[in-house]
C-alpha cells in the first residue's frame, strides 16, 4: 500500500509541512454542539422523512417508517446540511486545522439501528463534501494556513473480539468479512466526498479496527491511490486498557505495520486520566501522535463539567512536554474549548522523532 501515489499529493505535502511546525489543532465534539440545538423528531426528519399530517410515520423508499429517527445525529447530514456546516465552521473559527465528518455512526451495521443501512454511502460522501466546503472556505480566507478534512470511520455498534451474550462467550454478533465490506462502503463514501484523511477512531476493539485498516489497505489498492490514515484508540476506563483488553503499548504495535501519518487516542477519559496513555505513545511510536480527550469524565447526569481552561491547562502540559503533533477535543468539548487549547500550545514545539512513517500507509 505505501508504494500508492498519493490522492492529493499537494494536500498531504502541505499538511506534513505543517505538522513539522507546529501542534496542528484538531476540532471538538460534533454530538455536544448538536444537542444545543435540541432537535426533535421532526427536526431529525426534516422534509426527505417527515412524518405525516396525523404525527405518523410515513413508509417511503427511503425509510420505512417504522421507528423514530430521533438521535440519528449522522442523518443531520442530510436533513439539517446547514448545522452540521455550521458545526465545522464554529471549529474553524476557533482555530482548528482538522475538522472530522460527520460520519461517526454512518456504516451499514449502525445505521441498521434506524432502517438507514442504505443511506451509508450517501452519509459519508454528502458528510465530506459538508466538511470540505467549509475547509475550502476557510483555506481561502488565509492560504497560508489550509485547513483539512478528516473522513472519520467510527468502530460501529458491534464487536468482533467479545460475546454479547454472557451465557455463550464464543458468541459473535459480526464477523470480520461484515466489518470489511461495512468499512469499505463507508470510505469509499469519504473519499469521494474530498476527504484529505480518513480515521480510524475509537477503538475499543482492535479486531474492529485491523477491518478497517485492511478494507482501507484493499480499496486504496483498487482505486490506485491512498490517503493518509490516522488511528486513534480509546481506553476505556482507568484500568489503561482498551474494552478488547490491550494496553496503550499494546495497541499501537498492533497496528503500528499500517505505517499511519499519526497514532493516538481519544473519547472515554479527560485529558488528565489520558495523559500517562498518551505518554506512553509518545515514548514508542515512529508517528505522529495525536489525542481528542473528553472534557473530563461524565458526571452524575452525564455531562461532561471541565471548563475551556482546565481543560487547556492540562493539555498546555502534554505540549510543554513534547508529547503532541495533533489535539483536539472529544465528547462534552465546544469552539471555547478548542480555541482555548489552540492558544495553550500555540508556542511550544511539536513533538519530535525519528522515523520513516511521516510516509503514512
């Protein structure tokens, strides 16, 4: 895969340029911003899948009609394009580089949960060309600092490596093939969007995750061409562990043959529970690294509580010590909380190391 020729040399030319200069700013969370809107089901559906006059669900080629599409943040894409623009510009004014699709839960096997599997690929590529079109916009205003797409490629509602079923621990609700073909529908949705990368993020099972590197690998192989990819795991607790039982250490050698532009994590803890996971793949990876933590753990009702500031006072530490190429924010996080930690690390160096793998598979 890595002997491809780039898809967009120019693009993956000028962002590594970029990340040799500096800590590139990731965006923050899409479903915080989303809730502020406080969309009901109607608002969901807008006109492809309004319900009808008597409040009932309609059944039309598009949707059967048979559940509410309410929390079907991906669908917004389609129904609400104008806030999910409106999402990635806040970012980019806040002074974020990257912004990711969104696209977290747009695979056949999420969307299954709302009769939507024949949207993924509509999802994916009407995601991109959202994402893109804001990237463009803000590129243009200052071409001096271009702004990027990140296809995001979420780790579905299913897991190769565990049993739901507790009583039949051999038991398995998805199979690696399913996972493949699901990835690849997906992605090639991203790419024909304009995605300058493609993530693979939240990983709580690298089964899921060595799916989507090899459906990546395969269709890169069939168009001819690649992306760079970015691998960002999750730790799902304070145990250190992925929910598929790896550590940080042992997560990145699992993936580490894929040569990704950067290696990271996200989701799950705040920046202060995630810093000695970061650390440690800061110590070994031959990559870039980068981190979206959560604005610190869910409280009682499930809110994340850290300020802008806290949040950016502990991430200025992991700049001022070298342990950064990429960050961001991930669930509870706002353009507050970006802006904030864009200026926290905006004068310390980016991290450093010695490596053939900036040449991203």
């Amino acid at each position: 895969m890595s002997a491809l020729p780039w898809l967009h040399p120019q693009r993956v030319a000028s962002l590594e340029a970029a990340l040799h200069q500096r800590i590139l700013i990731l965006d923050g969370g899409m479903g915080t911003m989303l809730q502020g809107h406080q969309l009901d089901e109607s608002g969901f559906r807008g006109e492809r899948f309004a319900e009808g006059r008597d409040g009932q669900h309609t059944h039309t080629h598009d949707h059967p009609g048979s559940c509410d599409l309410k929390g079907n943040n991906d669908l917004l894409t389609l129904t609400k394009p104008d806030i999910i623009r409106g999402v990635h510009e806040a970012y980019l004014e806040a002074g974020a580089d990257l912004v990711e699709t969104n696209t977290f839960n747009s695979t056949r096997i999420s969307q299954a949960d709302y009769h939507l599997e024949h949207l993924a690929y509509e999802l994916n590529r009407e995601g991109a060309k959202l994402a893109r079109a804001a990237c463009d916009a803000y590129t243009a205003k200052d071409p001096a600092k271009p702004r990027f797409v990140i296809g995001v490629l979420g780790p579905t509602s299913r897991t190769a490596s565990l049993s739901p079923d507790v009583n039949d621990p051999g038991f398995r609700n998805v199979t690696f093939e399913e996972l493949v073909e699901n990835y690849t529908e997906a992605a090639s949705g991203l790419i024909d969007g304009g995605a300058d990368l493609i993530m693979v993020e939240t990983i709580f099972d690298t089964l899921n995750a060595k799916a989507a590197l090899f459906a990546l690998s395969e269709l890169f192989r069939a168009r001819g061409s690649r992306l760079p990819v970015m691998i960002s795991g999750t730790i799902t607790d304070r145990s250190g562990r992925t929910l598929s039982g790896q550590t940080a250490e042992a997560f990145y050698y699992s993936v580490k043959h894929i040569r990704p532009l950067s290696v990271g994590l996200n989701c799950a803890l705040g920046a202060a529970d995630l810093r000695p996971h970061v650390q440690t793949l800061s110590n070994i990876a031959e990559s870039f690294v980068s981190t979206h933590p959560n604005a610190g753990l869910p409280n009682a009702f499930g809110e994340y509580d850290e300020t802008p500031a806290q949040m950016a006072s502990v991430i200025g530490g992991f700049a001022r010590d070298g342990l950064l190429n990429m960050v961001g924010g991930c669930c509870g996080t706002t353009p507050a909380h970006i802006k904030a930690i864009a200026e926290a690390v905006r004068d310390c160096k980016p991290r450093a190391f010695s490596t053939e793998s900036a040449q991203a598979a």
